[in-house]
C-alpha cells in the first residue's frame, strides 16, 4: 500500500527566481533518474548546465502567455500537485485526464521584497513582481504534503538530497510536514509585505486606512536576543519587511555585547526622545534612558556641555544608562561618557578617536542612528495583549495645532515659554503619571510611572533637594491635566513658577483660581502624552 514515507520521488517541477545553489541540487536529482520539470529563466540555465528538463509548455501543451503571466496555472500541473495517491478516486480521475503526478515541487517567488526596497522601483515595477504562479504551486504542494514535497528554502537542498539517499529515493512524512510549514510561512510573508504595500499606497495620515479593518504584518527574524525582558524569557529582534524603514535602516551596531530585548527597548525610547528636540532647539542635544524613562536632557552649544547637563539631572541614575546624542560624538564628549559605566551609547556617527576610545571597554554598545529614518518610521505603534494586539497611530503631534492657550491671569515670561516647552517635549516620553521640572535648556526633575500624580510631583522634588537641584523658577510640564488643586500645589511648593498641561478637567476651573492665587502662569495644550 501506497504511504508518503515511502513515496518515491519520480517527477520534481523546479522554478526559482532565487537561483542559489539550484545546479547541483538538480543536477543530483537527475543523477537519482528524477525527472525534471522547468520554467522559463530557470529551465535555460539548467539546460546550459547540462542538466536534462523537460519544459512546462511540453506537460501543459500550451505555451507561456502573457508575457510569462500564464505559464504554471493549468490542470497538467495542478492536478499532478494536489493528487492523493491513496484515493482511488483522484488516481481514476489522474489516469484519465493523463495526468502525472508531481512528486516534488521546488519554488521560490518573484523578488518582491528586493523591489519594494529598491528606492528606483516605479509602482509597475513591483506589480509586476507580484508572483501568482509560484504561490499557487507552492500552496498547492503544502496542502498536498503527504504526497507533494515542497521546497522554498535552498539552504534546505541539502537535507533533501540526503534524505532521498537514505531513505531510497522517498521523504520522510516529518520532514514534508516540515517543508509544508515553511512553505505556508513564505506564502504568507509574501502576502503580508504585498498587502503591506497596498495598505501603505491607498493610506493617509488623515484617512481611517492608517487603521485597516484587516492588519498584515510581514515580519522575518533578523537576530536571536540575548534573552527577554527578564533572562528566564525568549526573545528576538524581527524586520518589518517593506517599510520605508526598518530597524537595521534605523540603527547600526557598531561595536560591545549582544543586544537584549530590553537594551532594543531603551535604545528605541533614547533615540525617539533626542529626535523630540533635534531642530527644536539650537545646538546640540543628549539624553539619558534608564528602563525607557529619561533621568535626564540637556541642550548646549556643544555635545559635551549637553551631556554634562543631561547627566546633572540625576546622576545616580544615569549610572547604567543609554545615552542618545544629537550630533557627532566627538573625543571631548567621548571623555566624559567614558567616566560612568553606560550601557549603550547612540550618535549619529562617531569621531575615529572617540570610536576608538570608547571601543576599549568591550562590553559598552556603541550604536548609529539615522534620525531622518527614525522619523520615517514613526507610524504605527503595536502592543501586544492577551489574545490580541493593539494598534494606534504615533504620538507625533507635539500640542494643538491651534497651539497653547495661557489661561490664567499672569503670562509666562519668554524663559518660561522655552522652559515649558522644553518640559512638555520631555513629558511626551515618560511614563504616566508623568511630571517633569525643566530649565529652558535642561530636565531639572522628573518624576515618572506614579499611580498619582501628586506622587510624581513630590518624588521628583525629593530626587531634585537630593541632588542639591533648585527647583525655584522651574518650568513644570504635567503629561495629563490636573484632576485637583493638590498636584500643581506640590510643584508650586517645590519652587515651580509656570505649568504646562493638556487642560480638560471638570476641575480645570479650581485648578487656574489655584494657580492665580499662587501667580503661577500655566498654558492648557488641549493634547495629553500618556504613555503606558
């Protein structure tokens, strides 16, 4: 009685864009007297090879059409991939339609993902690049494992050829299960990245397609992480394939220890939080992340006064940190990074003495960023649930665009407005309750991840008188509005002169008859920056 296991592979259907490797795979399969079916390109070059075929035309008795659109669709080749060979039934019916079957099935699709990557691809360009043939035999073949093994991996020729050998000319049932899997896993990467593609060419930030009713994600594994977020979980860095612009476009490792999934996470939050004040402000600009809150920001007319002042925030916590600068590290700056253990150091690019200082300590990660990518990628944003996923739209708006209203009695002076600003563009990047105390040029207090807000305010102020900080005259930006009189009264307490919150509380009322009474100026954004 027939059984996959024992099948004997007799007729293989070979038709490849990526040619690796395909000579000798095939070559040995026609050394096994497996006799070889071929399309088009790969046909040619198996022939010039010396490789005997037998082409599709000849099995179909038709000729390729449409400019090679219709080659593989017809039921010489479909019925030879999906026949059950145990089924009476399906052999009558075969035998009848003299239909052979189709015992191995070795394809690999158009190069879609190398076009749509191809900033010169015109859109006809990647249409055309849309496989159909290859996919349909491929799915064909999957569903028909049991009798039809499906290769789309050349590194897996290999194991193939040995298995044909061991087991006289048949595939083991586990090893086309195998190959069914990955076969199903290729088709669907192809049909997310092309239905990436569409979603992106018919989407607009101000069309409801940014949400589609139905979600394709195209994602490959690029690296194995260290571990997850704690080292007894699993974890992996995987590319969304087709985006204007992936991870690896993003950032490029330079040099230290393998990354893990929670240096990714800091490194993501460092980066996204220097690109809040890159144009924003003049000069240059570093961050520090601890566990993807900043412990401090600072601006300066140079990278190492910056550093300086983003680190005097909170030195204690910047110990282990991931620092995210503005512009060149430079030998100066470099000198002053090297003082502290950092855990991931990220520039736009490096001065070959710095590069080479920093480098000495071999575990420290040194990172580039590309921030115009960066900014290209700020899309959609995905979390993952119990069942599901969320996804939402990125937090790019800064505050309404009708801009900031000041809504109590006394205005803010120029250097408030800057150091409120300031403030606010660092609350956007911490978590709520979040509540940060800043100088026109620098983050003086942050207090973050409260249950309330008031908590925040007065965590930050203790942090702030420990680190010997005066807070009198700071700028205080709150990342959602005042639900009490008790939050903005502790930061008035701490030395705060002018607020800044997105406003919209049935107690806004309160809260501005409390400021006024203080004289403290606050602006209502009509904006809030939660971050959970």
């Amino acid at each position: 009685m027939l059984h996959p296991s024992t099948h004997v592979i007799r007729r293989a259907l070979i038709s490849v864009s990526d040619k690796t490797g395909i000579i000798d795979f095939a070559r040995n399969l026609a050394e096994r007297d497996i006799q070889i079916i071929s399309t088009g390109g790969t046909a040619q070059e198996l022939k010039n090879a010396g490789v005997p075929v037998v082409s599709i035309s000849e099995v179909t008795g038709f000729d390729e059409i449409l400019d090679g659109r219709v080659k593989t669709l017809h039921p010489a080749i479909h019925g030879g991939l999906l026949g059950v060979l145990d089924n009476p039934k399906h052999v009558h019916q075969m035998e009848a339609n003299m239909i052979q079957s189709i015992d191995l099935v070795v394809v690999n699709l158009y190069p879609f993902e190398k076009t749509l990557e191809n900033p010169a691809s015109t859109h006809d360009d990647i249409i055309e690049n849309i496989d159909i043939g290859g996919p349909a035999m491929i799915r064909a073949s999957a569903k028909n494992y049991r009798w039809t093994a499906v290769v789309t991996n050349p590194a897996r020729y290999d194991e193939i050829l040995s298995a044909l050998h061991t087991h006289n000319g048949a595939i083991p049932e586990d090893t086309r299960l195998s190959l069914a899997h990955e076969a199903f896993a290729h088709t669907a990467y192809y049909d997310g990245m092309i239905a990436g593609y569409f979603s992106r060419k018919t989407a607009s930030e101000a069309s409801s397609n940014l949400l589609p009713t139905t979600l394709s994600i195209a994602l490959r594994k690029e690296q194995d992480l260290r571990y997850g977020e704690n080292p007894h979980q699993t974890a992996a860095l995987y590319k969304q394939s087709g985006t204007s612009a992936a991870y690896t476009d993003i950032f490029r490792y330079l040099h230290g220890k393998e990354l893990s999934y929670n240096n990714l996470l800091d490194i993501d939050a460092a980066a996204k939080l220097a690109l809040e004040f890159l144009g924003a402000t003049s000069g240059e600009t570093a961050v520090i992340i601890k566990h993807t809150n900043p412990c401090g920001v600072g601006s300066g007319a140079t990278l190492k006064e910056a550093y300086l002042k983003a680190y005097s925030c909170d030195t204690t916590s910047a110990f282990g940190g991931i620092i995210a600068l503005t512009g060149e590290l430079d030998l100066e700056t470099a000198k002053t990074v090297d003082e502290i253990f950092t855990e991931v150091v990220i520039a736009p690019s490096y001065a070959p003495a710095a590069l080479e200082l920093l480098q000495q300590k071999k575990n420290r990660r040194l990172m580039t960023v590309n921030y115009d990518a960066l900014r290209t990628a700020l899309r959609l944003e995905v979390k993952a649930i119990a069942g599901g996923m969320l996804l939402q739209s990125a937090d790019t708006l800064l505050w309404n665009t009708d801009g900031t209203d000041v809504v109590t009695k006394r205005q803010p002076t120029n250097d408030e407005r800057k150091a409120l600003e300031y403030a606010w563009r660092i609350a956007k990047h911490v978590k709520s309750n979040a509540i940060v105390y800043a100088a026109s040029d620098r983050a003086l207090a942050i207090g973050a991840g409260q249950m309330s807000r008031v908590d925040s305010a007065a965590i930050a102020a203790r942090k702030a008188e420990a680190a010997g900080i005066d807070l009198k005259g700071s700028a205080v930006a709150s990342d959602a509005f005042f639900p009490f009189s008790d939050g903005l009264l502790e930061t008035v307490k701490a030395g705060a002169t002018a607020v800044i919150q997105p406003g919209g509380s049935v107690r806004d009322a309160e809260v501005i008859a409390s400021a006024d009474e203080k004289g403290i100026a606050m602006m209502f954004t009509g904006v809030r920056h939660f971050r959970h």
